[in-house]
C-alpha cells in the first residue's frame, strides 16, 4: 500500500507546501498552514461532459448572448441575482447557523420545482428533516427532488441520471471526494469537492446553489479561492433574534454587486419586503434630539435608513467612540472636522452612534447626516422629522457631492419628507425640480451647522 503523502494547506487562499512555515508563501497571511493529505490522481473520477476544441478568437468575432434567466419567484432573491436565475450559474450562499439560508433555499427550489427538475442535496440533515421543513413552509405537495449524500462524485452520477435543472448543496463543507484522502470540511476537501461541483454546473447548464457556513469573523469557511470559483456570493446578514434579514451580493458575474435584498422571518417561512425604507425608519411621534434620515444606496435601489447619536460628558480619560452599523475611524475624523472647521468640540465626551434597523452603512453619503446627528445630541436640540439630509465630508471642510442625488431626493419626497439638507452640486436643475421639497444646499461644515441651527 502506497503512503500517503503530507502536505500543508494555506486556510486563506488554498495553497499548498510540503513543509510547515509561519507564513504562507503565497498570500502572504500568518499561521494559516495546516497538515493534510496530498491529494491522489485519480482519473476515472470527474464529470468529464462535452469538451470542444480550444481556439484563440478576436474579440470581434465574439459573438454575444444574452443570458437566459429564470425568475425564481422570490423578488427579492430575483434582485439580488442581477434579475433571475442564470443557467449553469454557481450561487455561494453563507450567513450564520438559523439565519435562514436552507429556508430560503428551500422556498426556492419548491417555486422553480413547478417548472424546472430541481434536486436539494443535503449532508448535514437526514430527508425527515427536510421534509418536516417543506410541511412547514407549505409545499408538501411540490414536486421537489430530494438527496442524501456528501459523496461529490455519487452526487455528479445521480445528477447526470436525473438531469435535474437547479441543484442546491447544504452543505459544501460536509462534502468530500475520494480523489483526497483529508477529512470533509477541510481545505483541500472543500476546494476539489467545489471544483468537480462547478464543472459540472457549467458542462451541464446546470445552475448550482452551494451553502457556506461562516467563522467567527463572520468570513466563509474554507479557501479564500472559493468565492473565486463561483459566479456569486451571496451574504445573509441579521441577528437571530431579528425579525427582519437581509441578503447581499458580494460578488456577482451576472449582476450588480452590493445588491440588497429584504426578508421578513415568519412562522411559513422568509417573507420578501418590498418597501424596506418603511421598515427603518422609526417615526418618533416628537422629535427626538440625536436622530436624523439619510438617504444610502444599495446596489440600484436608495434606500432610507435612521442614524442616531447619542452624545454624553465622559466621566474618563479616555472618552468612548462606539459605533453601530458604520466605520468607527470615520465618525473620529468627523469628529476632528467639526472641531477644526465648525468650532464644536466633543474631545471630553462619549459619542455612541447607531444605525437603525441592523443596516451597515458602508458609502460616504452619511458624513452630513452623522456630523448633524451627533450634533443635535450634543446640544439636546431635536431636528424636525420631516428633514433629511446626505452628502460627504472632506477633510478640508467641504461637503462632497454624491452619486445619484436626484433619485435620493425623489425616494425622500416619496415617504413624506419635506426639508433636505444636501450638497450644493446635488441640487436638481430647474426642469427637475421635485414639487413640495426644500432644499438647503450647503457647501462647507459651517454652512452644513447653520442650517441645522435654523431648522
């Protein structure tokens, strides 16, 4: 019996050598090498499918196609995916145990079922389970294919039998191929496991939902190089806790990237939100010192959310900067700007900023809003809650103009609200002008307070 040979893989990005170092060669990241077991060449595993003859083309003789989509029959999802369901697409989908990734998965094969063959591979549930889930949800009835194996290449065998149109994977990391004598779950498991898996996908026009279960950190599990072999990921984001879960694409071939996607957890399943600007905004009955709308962009939709701040005498030495939903280095250099060009300074005070609803406010959009927040509680003076304001801030004192203003301003107006407090450059021309809106346009940090001070 031949032995086995050892090998050390690279956690972050796949590599492997063939001895142990504290940092990978490759990548470059510290103490991510583990042992495993050199994988074996073996060729009558694989799906091997069509092949055509390679050739070198000219770019003009390309010709394109349009992709054919499949509506799933959950908007949301549908938005998220760039539209719908790509033929032979591979879909990696991650979030945290009981977020909701196998309901929603499940919700979307029991639709597609009706008019497409699709086929739910489970290696972490027994088919009871499965089937306890669908009862719950409501498609008991739906003609929904289901498979109990983590053995890749019985997968790709039945697959090939059945030729089912959708193939959903819960999990990857429970899945292992015989061609690599290491444990399911781990790297070199997951990548060859994935590989064979996406070559099927796509010498079958077959399109492929993978589950990726999440570390600590909140990253997906496995190498690095898996969300580079698939054409999207996707991202569940919420607490457990929460009513409401979001899923964002990162990554996405066929689409726009950072799409957001809106679900309501019930007792029969993910619900889609389709006005998900009601949902975070709190409507105080008075105004209340620290709040203030702003309007972000996810992917191509805008989408208001509520920033709060809370602003209070610190009692150390060192003052607390907390922030919720936002990046904490830009709340202290806006802090730093307000007190250089605006002459308010809050160094002897804790400043808690929160943003609403569990969204991540990642764009530049929100520094007015932010600056406008923190100080409406410092001075305990609330602003009107018809008012809204967006725009970014420059080191120099100077409010930036962001992308798509109008269409901020217009999604703004649409929920009620009436005052805006945006940058200069923003402002929509006079044959764009938007009927029972008033606008304050600002240039400066200084500017930016003294209109804060006269709503």
């Amino acid at each position: 019996m031949a032995k086995s040979r050892l090998q050390y893989v690279c956690t972050a990005c796949g590599a492997s050598q063939t001895k142990w170092a504290g940092q990978c060669g490759d990548c470059g990241e510290w103490n991510t090498l583990i042992e495993g077991i050199a994988a074996t060449a073996n060729p009558k595993h694989g799906f091997a499918g069509k092949t055509t003859d390679a050739h070198i083309q000219a770019l003009a003789d390309v010709h394109l196609e349009t992709e054919a989509r499949t509506k799933t029959g959950i908007d949301e999802l549908d938005r998220v995916l760039g539209g719908g369901l790509v033929h032979g697409s591979v879909t990696l989908i991650g979030g945290n145990p009981g977020i909701g990734k196998s309901t929603l998965l499940t919700q979307t094969l029991a639709v597609l079922s009706e008019k497409l063959g699709c086929l739910y591979v489970t290696g972490e549930e027994s088919l009871q389970q499965v089937s306890l889930r669908a009862h719950r949800l409501g498609f008991a009835d739906k003609p929904l294919q289901l498979l109990s194996e983590t053995c890749v290449e019985s997968i790709i065998t039945l697959a090939a039998k059945q030729q089912p149109k959708v193939i959903v994977i819960d999990s990857i990391q429970t899945i292992y191929t015989e061609t690599v004598q290491s444990a399911p779950g781990s790297v070199s498991q997951v990548r060859e496991s994935a590989a064979q898996l996406v070559r099927f996908a796509k010498q079958t026009g077959t399109a492929l939902f993978l589950v990726g279960h999440v570390t600590k950190e909140g990253t997906l599990a496995g190498p690095r190089v898996l969300e580079h072999m698939v054409d999207t990921v996707l991202y569940f984001e919420g607490d457990q806790g929460e009513r409401y879960r979001m899923i964002r694409a990162i990554k996405n071939r066929f689409g726009a990237v950072n799409e957001l996607g809106v679900f309501a957890m019930t007792d029969t399943g993910l619900k889609t939100v389709s006005n998900p600007s009601a949902i975070f905004l709190s409507r105080h009955e008075e105004p209340v010192p620290g709040s203030i709308i702003t309007v972000t962009r996810e992917g191509s939709r805008p989408l208001l959310i509520e920033l709060q701040a809370l602003v209070d005498e610190s009692h150390s030495n060192n003052p607390r900067r907390v922030c919720l939903g936002l990046d904490p280095n830009r709340l202290n250099m806006l802090l730093a700007v307000m007190h250089r060009h605006g002459g308010i300074a809050m160094y002897d005070q804790d400043v808690f900023i929160n943003v609403v609803g569990g969204v991540r406010l990642t764009e530049t959009s929100g520094d007015t809003a932010l600056m406008l927040a923190a100080l409406s509680s410092f001075r305990n003076k609330p602003l009107p809650n018809t008012i809204f304001t967006f725009g970014e801030i420059g080191l120099a004192g100077e409010i930036r103009p962001v992308a798509n203003g109008e269409e901020r301003l217009r999604e703004a107006a649409k929920h009620g609200f009436r005052q805006a407090i945006i940058p200069k450059a923003n402002v929509p021309r006079k044959n764009s002008k938007i009927d029972g809106l008033e606008i304050t346009p600002v240039t400066r940090v200084s500017e930016l307070i003294d209109a804060a001070v006269r709503y």
